[in-house]
C-alpha cells in the first residue's frame, strides 16, 4: 500500500536560472526515485525566495507576513522533509536563505528530516556546509542527514551523465562526483523522511497546557 509525504524545496537563488534551484531541482528528483523505489508519493512543493525578498524585508520590519509569504512559510513548516539549498557568498549561506528561517517559528521544524545543498565558485566554499548551515538547522531542532551536497562551478562542467545526462550523442557516462553526492544524499533524506510518521500540523487554537492544570499550578 502507497503512502505520502509532503516535501518542501527551499532554493535561495538570487538569479533566474540560477545554479542553486538546478541543484535544488536535482535534489528534488534524485529524492523523488528513492521515495518512489520505496513505494510513497510524494507531494512537493517548491519555495523559490527570490520572489519573496521584498515581502520578507517588510515582514522583518512590521512583524507581518504577506498573504504569498505565509503560503510559502507553510509550505515548509508543515512538510514531512525539507530540502535547502544555497548560494554561498564570504563563506556563509546568503542573507536572503537566513532573513526566510529568520522568520520561520523556532520550534516549527523540530525532528524534521532536512537536506542540504549549496552552489559556489569554487570549492574552497564547501565547508560552508558543514560550518554555517549545518548549525543553523541543528540550532532548529531539525534532522540533518550526513551528506550535504556542494556544487562549484568546475562540477557543472565535468558533468558526463550519471543521471540521464551524457555526451552529444546522448550516451550515458560514468557517475560525476556531483551525481554520486546527490544520490547518496537524496537516500539517505528518503530513508529519514520514510521511516517517520507523516507530520502533523500543529492546530493554533489548540491550548497546550489545560485551564484546570494552569489554575493548580498558580
């Protein structure tokens, strides 16, 4: 019997088309064969930040979220997994990724499975996964899978197929290390989302504590 998951794809790309939502896209689809392999559907849903960078300044600055922007922070808080992804500028995740979990309830990912993915010039950036968004999401109380996926631009261009790409001719090639980064990582995310109950949402009229039990207390 099929069940479902609700999967969230964070991409932080400031231009269009951007390296960050390729990564996030081939993320997303790597996931999707592992979640498909294990017999779960998988509804997904993307949250491209650059269209919300002018509504997140203003959240920041009235305490508000715009009608778009509360979508897309739902979209994230009640999925079962998330996927993020990155540009790194000065060795740290942009201001536009931080400013959007910035703005994200601090307990709304609390146990949820998250994969992360970052793109740069070269890879000397790397580590930034390792030592800026990494800690970020463990500050979150969410669940990091080990293997974070970097991409400098030298991975986009010895590409040679592993996944369906290849030469001219449309020929299979051997696995790039990008490729064989993105499998591993998209197995073990599906391996943490599927092997979780699916998440609830949480009810914003549901009374934590009982009225009975706040009045013993006091």
């Amino acid at each position: 019997m099929k069940t479902s998951r609700r999967i969230a794809v964070v991409s932080a790309g400031l231009r269009q088309p951007s390296s960050t939502r390729l990564l996030a896209d081939r993320l997303a689809d790597a996931a999707g064969r592992q979640f498909a392999l294990r017999e779960v559907d998988v509804d997904l849903r993307v949250v491209e930040l650059r269209e919300h960078a002018h509504d997140l300044t203003n959240h920041l600055l009235s305490g508000f979220p715009s009608a778009s922007l509360e979508r897309a922070i739902q979209s994230v808080t009640t999925a079962d997994g998330l996927i993020a992804v990155s540009p790194i500028f000065t060795a740290s995740y942009s201001g536009l990724f931080k400013t959007f979990f910035d703005v994200v309830d601090a307990d709304a990912l609390e146990g949820m499975p998250v994969l992360l993915g970052a793109t740069g010039g070269t890879e000397r950036h790397s580590l930034a996964l390792e030592h800026a968004m990494r800690p970020l999401f463990t500050y979150l109380h969410a669940i990091v899978v080990p293997t974070g996926v970097y991409a400098a631009t030298s991975d986009w261009g010895s590409e040679t197929g592993g996944d369906g790409a290849g030469d001219p001719d449309g020929n299979p090639g051997a696995p790039t290390g990008l490729t064989r980064r993105i499998e591993r990582g998209a197995r073990e995310f599906a391996e943490l989302v599927t092997g979780r109950e699916p998440r609830q949402a949480a009810d914003p009229f549901a009374v934590p504590t009982p009225f009975e039990q706040l009045l013993a207390e006091n």
